[in-house]
C-alpha cells in the first residue's frame, strides 16, 4: 500500500492523479444532479479526439494517462536496477498511450450516438408565433416565434386571403418559401397551441 501511495503521489503521476480526483468529483457532482457547463474544446478535435461530449473524452484521456503512468512507474520500481534515463520516459509514453487508448475508443463510440440534429427553418413549420408588425399582408409582416429550446426569433411572415392578423395575433406556421425566404401563417387560436405545455 505505502509502494502505491509512494507511485500515486510521487511526480509526475501526482499530476495526473490529481486530475483524476477532478475528473471523479465532476461526475459525482453530475450524477448528483448538479447542472455542470458542457463546453466544446476545439483542440480535442485537432488532436483527433472529437466525436463525444468533451467531458467524456477528457476523463477517458485522464484515467488511461494515470493507468499508464502508474504502472510505468511501479514496473521500473520491480527491476533490479536503477530505472535511469527510463524513468524521464514514463511520462511522454504515458501520455501517448492515453491518448491513444482514448481515440481507439472514441472513434466506434461515437457512430453509436445519434448526429445532433442540425437546425432548420422547417423546424418552425407547425409552430404558433406571435404578429409583431401592425400589420401582415401578402407582402409585408413580421412575426416572433419560440423555438425547441426556449429562445425566440424574428420571422419574415406572410398571409394568403382576406383574414385579418393584427399586432399581438397568434397565427399558424404553416410553410417556407425558400425563394422569397419568409413563411406563410394563418390565423390560429392560441389555445389550440399543440407544443403549448400542458396541451
């Protein structure tokens, strides 16, 4: 026990192992329900690591690069000699290593997760929006519309027929045109929202 705590916390793997307690503190808290930022890191990509949440790949990368270092470590302790210049290569080989382990790994999982779905303007189409404009003819209007994940836009709108749509109605989304790029609502009550909470 005292020979692992000496390999633990001896450099360079210390560093490494206190990563490790990092990266394990980040999923308890997350598995507690802690919300945790999830940020995309552009160098994961670079270096051939993209594909999965940065969190994932960072902690694969994390415990591989500490597995290795461990046993390079423990195992030159185990020769009879002194480890030498060896020992000033556990660390490179290590990190090459981890970062290997982790790409092998990452490349299959990552065609197992569905692609993220990439925006469209067709994901407003079926969606009740608000007239912001005094007014919505066939030519002219604007109105605003919540998306999936809560945050609003400002759309181009327009009306066929006679109906009426003032500031403050609700319409209908109902279909793009991409040549003209503007969509074309109806007039619709707001309580018949169908991705209205509750309905």
């Amino acid at each position: 026990m005292n020979e692992f705590l000496d390999i633990v916390l001896a450099p360079p793997t210390v560093v490494f192992t206190v990563l490790l307690v990092l990266v394990v503190g980040y999923w308890v808290l997350t598995i507690l329900g802690l919300d945790l930022l999830e940020t995309d890191v552009d160098l994961l990509g670079a270096i051939g690591l993209r594909g999965l949440p940065s969190s994932v790949v960072i902690s694969l990368f994390v415990a591989f690069t500490w597995f290795l270092c461990l046993t390079g470590y423990a195992f030159l302790d185990e020769l009879p000699w002194d480890g030498g210049p060896l020992d000033l290569l556990v660390a490179p080989v290590a990190l090459t290593g981890g970062w290997l382990a982790t790409r092998l790994l990452v490349n299959p999982l990552r065609y197992l997760l569905p692609e993220p779905k990439v925006p469209s303007r067709d994901d407003f189409i079926g969606r009740m929006c608000v007239i912001r404009t005094g007014t919505v003819t066939a030519h002219f209007g604007q109105a605003e519309v919540h998306s999936e994940d809560g945050s609003s836009a400002l759309l181009q709108v327009r009306k066929p027929g006679d109906e009426e749509l003032t500031a403050g109605d609700t319409a209908l989304i109902f279909e793009y045109d991409a040549e003209g790029e503007f969509f074309w609502v109806m007039p619709y009550d707001a309580a018949l929202d169908p991705h209205k909470k509750g309905l």
